[in-house]
C-alpha cells in the first residue's frame, strides 16, 4: 500500500467544534474526501445542519450535526453520548471552536476576558477530555487542537492579551495531555494557524484596515487560506503520523519568524 493510501480515512469516526463554517468547515471537508464520517458541532446548529448535508450529498459520507457549548460539560457529554450513538465509536476530534475579542487590556471586563479563556481554553479541555475517555477505553485515537500562531507572538496592531493567552495555554495543554495519554495510544497534537482568510475575515469591513497592515508585514504577502490547513489534520488525524504526538504545528507563511 502506497503513502497516498495509508493516508485515507475511511471508517474513522471524527467531530469537528466550530466546524460549521471557516476552518472547522474546511478540514471537515478534508476528512470527509478522504473517507471519515463526521460530527459537525457548533452552536448554530441550522448552519451545522447545511454543512452536514453539503459534505453527506457531495462526498458519499455520513455527516450528523449536533448543537453544543463547548464550554457546557453537560452539552459537551450529550454530543459524546450522540456521536457513539450514531457512529459507535470515535477515532478523531478536531477540538476547534474559538472565539476572539479585540479589546485593550485595561479596558477588558472579567466578564469579556472569561469569555475567551472559557471557550478557546476551557472548552478545548472539555472536548478532548471527553474524546479521551472514550479513545482511551477503545485502545487509542487521535485529537487535534486548534491554537494559533498568537500562543508564540503577539499580534499587533490589535489588542487581544486573552486570545494570545488562551492559545498558548492550548498548546501547553495539548503538550500535558499527549504526556498522560502516551503510553495509551492516544495521541494529542496541534495546529497554530496564522492569519487566515475565512468568509468571515474577508467580509468585515472593520477588519479590513488590519488586514492589509498583517499583509503587508507578512513575508508572503497575504493571509492564509483555509484549504491550506487541510493537509496538516488529514495527516495528525490517520495512521502515518503514529509516532506524532505533542507537537505544535505552526501554518503560518513564516510569519513567526519576523
């Protein structure tokens, strides 16, 4: 069997938080053409529902979509006991969902910086340790989780101390728990996006003025695009990266390096 083969995915059970729209989006639909079915879990739970029929009618797959927060352990138990329900078992989570505020530091109420910390870190927690439960049980699996680029540096011109310091404690976390669950089979890695161009992103008009001030500073000379995080998860999530575990994965256009 050739590498492009071993890479397939076909049988594995995955979810996806945030993965209605934006990069949630994207990398489901990379699991999907590479033959997983998968849980779209959001909180918006009609857009969850179009995205799962899209990849089910476009890729032959079954996709099932469930409304959860993320940062709710009861919620996030629910949508464990529904994914077992419908696939019996799990083999993947891509543990993405995040939020960002904008705000400077003396400015920013408790009520804002908890916010962040609860969905980005919290919430992270939460989906991978109910993933891990159940992998640990089966006899292993894969979790990927989405940090950022902003867990090395710190953005600029925005001010955004809590998303940077959710990230980072993403990282640290991920790092932690593929120590604990090693010798178990489970592997627990992630990916450190840099600016990326979603629907979203691309469409706010306050954004804009920032956006051409990251391009400009960015040594490619432009954002990201979804897409191009698809590889790296397809890869954490199958077979070949079995000795990949505790690693950071920072798709950034080298905009780190600066």
């Amino acid at each position: 069997m050739g590498i492009i083969e071993k890479m397939r995915l076909d049988g594995k059970k995955i979810f996806v938080t945030g993965g209605a729209r934006g990069i949630g989006k994207s990398v489901a639909t990379a699991f999907c053409e590479a033959g997983a079915d998968v849980a779209i879990v959001d909180l918006d739970l009609e857009e969850a529902q179009k995205t799962a029929a899209e990849l089910e009618k476009n890729h032959g797959i079954q996709a099932i979509a469930i409304k959860a927060d993320v940062t709710n352990p009861e919620d996030v138990n629910s949508m464990i006991t529904k994914i077992l329900s419908v696939f019996g078992r799990l083999d993947v989570a891509f543990c993405n969902a995040g939020i960002c505020m904008n705000i400077p530091a003396e400015d920013m109420t408790y009520e804002q910086w908890k916010k962040v910390i609860d969905i980005n870190l919290t919430g992270v927690f939460l989906t991978a340790q109910a993933a891990g439960k159940v992998m640990l049980k089966q006899g292993g699996g894969s979790i990927i989780n989405t940090a950022s680029m902003s867990a090395h540096i710190v953005n600029v011109p925005q001010p955004q101390c809590s998303y940077n310091a959710s990230k980072a404690g993403v990282i640290q976390l991920t790092k932690s728990l593929a120590v604990e669950w090693a010798t178990r089979n489970v592997r627990v890695n992630s990916i450190s996006p840099g600016y990326i161009g979603t629907e979203l992103t691309l469409n706010s008009p306050s954004l804009q003025p920032l956006i051409e001030q990251w391009n400009q500073m960015a040594p490619l000379g432009r954002m990201g695009r979804p897409e191009e995080l698809q590889s790296i998860c397809v890869y954490l999530a199958g077979d070949t990266s079995s000795f990949t575990t505790g690693a950071d994965f920072v798709v950034d256009g080298a905009f780190t390096c600066i």
